[in-house]
C-alpha cells in the first residue's frame, strides 16, 4: 500500500467512493475472488484525475462496470480497480436517442427506453451489464447485440482527452470492440431506437425474461456464458456431448440447467472455477478438436 498516494487520492474521492484492501468477490457476479488494493467509484469529472495521479504514482489501474463478465483471481488485483457504475448513471432521452452513462445498467436503460416507447433494446434489458461493458463486450442476446443499436460513443484516452467514436470507429463484432486494446475508457454511448407502443415492447421484454429464467441458471452466481460461440458449433452442446454436465471442480459446477454456464454452486474459488474451465477446453477439443475460448475474462493474480 502507497499511503501518499491513498492520501492524494482520497483528496480526489468521498469516503464512499474510495475503499482499500476491497474484496472483488463483492463486485463481480461470480461472487468470489480476492482483493483490489485500491477500489474506487469515481465520477465522470474525477476519472481524469485519478488516472493522472495512478500514472505519477506508477500504479496499474483497470476499470470494470457491472463485473458481469469477470473472474478475478483468489490473491486480486495488484493496484487500482476503477468501478464506472453510480456516480455515472444518468440516462436521458431526445426524440429516437437515449444517451446513458457508461454505468447506467442496460436494464435501466431499456427501461427507459420503454418509457419512452422507444423499441429496439429489447435484447439487452435481461443482461446484467452496465452500458459500458455492454459497448466493450458487444453485448448480445436473442437476435439483438449492441452494434444494431450504437450511433457513437464517447471514451477516454489514456491521454486523459475526450474522444467521440463513430459506429465504424469501435470496430464492434462478436463479443468484440477496439476498447480494450487502445485502453480506452468509456465514459457514455449514444443509442439510436425506434419508436414503437409500450405494450408491445413490455410483452416482448416478458418474453425475454422468461426465456431467461427457464433456461438459465440464474439461481446460481456466474458470469453468464463461460465461453464464446465457436463458428459453426454452440458451446453449451459441445459440453453436453463430451459428457460434462455437472462436472464439478471443488464448488465450481458445469451447470445442469444449461452447460454453457458455469457456475459458483457452492463456495467456489476462482482457481477452482479456472481448473474447471480449463477442463472443459481440454475434453472438449480431445473429443470434437474445437478448441473454446473463454467469452469470461480472467483478471488480476490467481
Ligand atoms: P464487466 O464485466 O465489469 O467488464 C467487462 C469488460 O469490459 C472488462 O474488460 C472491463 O474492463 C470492460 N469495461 C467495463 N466497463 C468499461 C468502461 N466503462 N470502459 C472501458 N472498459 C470497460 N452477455 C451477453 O452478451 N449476452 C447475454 O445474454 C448475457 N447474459 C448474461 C447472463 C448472466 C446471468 C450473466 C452473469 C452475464 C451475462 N452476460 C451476457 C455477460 C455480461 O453481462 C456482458 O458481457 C456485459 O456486457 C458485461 O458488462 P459489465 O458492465 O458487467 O462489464
């Protein structure tokens, strides 16, 4: 721990927004891993400022929205994890745009959309995601994915500058943007809909929640689909068919209700989670010579 470099930044953060030694099991849906150094919620004002002060004080940092697509590793995360989630929350609505804040859930953004009778968001309103992991993630479910729907995007350089991204710009494709690799922080996305009537948007939001719930382990913590779908193959039947329904590593389990999740059944670590993992790719490829790709990613020290 760097006590100046606490103290500047705890010059920069309210108490509630500023946490040290911060359990990440906490703030990641698969509910385990182990601590961040530094753990902050920052504004869209103060994240410039807490960049500046990380890269005087040669302290890595990573940002994470909703930590819906994440596990991170028993030991955690050597310096300072960046939550874009409450203090930039704000969705507003003109006309067929939405504009939400890069820590706007989808759900709440969907919601708002449909307020407004607004369709085409639909898709996103069951995926636990806030909208800025939804933009790095291209989102997608159901028919609908996030590239259908962006019009720009506004990120944070790692100059510290605002930028504006077109569609075009964002290089959006399965489960895929150029966010991460320019290291690009995403501050808001503007969203272009249709209008539509409320009753109808409501039914088919229902609808989607249902499938969801039948389908889904949702009972269970997870980070949704473990693995991307590999062309021309769908991970869950991969599994089911190399024999690996309910393959259990300590607390981790290939889930029953759907083998394409993986999930916490009881108390799992994350080393547990990624020997499951790694056991399922490698019975999958002996059987069919598909190799999966995890859609998850690993983060911080296992
Ligand atoms: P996180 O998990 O916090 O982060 C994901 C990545 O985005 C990380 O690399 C992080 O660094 C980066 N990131 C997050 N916010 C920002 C930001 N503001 N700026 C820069 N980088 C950022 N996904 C689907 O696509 N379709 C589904 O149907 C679906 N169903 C799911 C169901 C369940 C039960 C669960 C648990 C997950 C599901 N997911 C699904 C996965 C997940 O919800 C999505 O990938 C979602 O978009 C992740 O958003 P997040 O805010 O949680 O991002």
């Amino acid at each position: 721990m760097n006590s100046i470099f606490l103290e500047q930044l705890q010059k920069i953060l309210e108490e509630e927004q500023c946490y040290t030694e911060e359990s990440m099991s906490r703030h990641v849906t698969f509910r385990t891993g182990g601590p961040a150094d530094y753990y902050v919620k920052p504004s869209r004002k103060q994240i410039p400022e807490i960049i500046a002060l990380c890269k005087q004080y040669e302290i890595p940092w990573i940002v994470i929205g909703n930590g819906s697509n994440l596990l991170v590793g028993d030991r955690g995360i050597r310096g300072l994890v960046m939550e874009i989630g409450k203090y930039m929350d704000q969705v507003t609505v003109e006309g067929n745009r939405v504009t939400a804040e890069a820590g706007a859930l989808l759900s709440a953004a969907a919601r708002c959309a449909a307020n407004h009778e607004l369709t085409g968001m639909e898709f996103a309103s069951g995926i636990p995601g806030s909208i800025g992991g939804a933009v790095v993630m291209n989102a997608g479910a159901y028919g609908g994915e996030m590239k259908q729907i962006v019009k720009k995007v506004t990120v944070l350089t790692p100059e510290g500058k605002e930028k504006e991204l077109s569609l075009e710009e964002l290089e959006l494709g399965y489960r895929h943007s150029c966010i991460p690799e320019r290291n690009y922080i995403v501050l808001q996305a503007e969203l272009e809909l249709r209008q539509g009537v409320l009753t109808e948007i409501e039914e088919r939001m229902t609808e989607l929640r249902n499938q969801r719930n039948s389908k889904q382990p949702l009972e269970y913590p997870s980070a949704g689909s473990t693995f991307k779908r590999p062309e021309g193959y769908f991970a869950g039947k991969l599994i089911q068919d190399a024999g690996l329904r309910g393959y259990q590593v300590g607390g981790a389990q290939v889930s029953e209700k759907h083998c394409g999740f993986v999930i916490n059944k009881e108390r799992a670590t994350a080393a547990q989670i990624r020997q499951l993992i790694s056991d399922v790719q490698d019975r999958v490829e002996e059987q069919f010579g598909v190799r999966l790709e995890t859609e998850v990613k690993l983060i911080g020290e296992f």
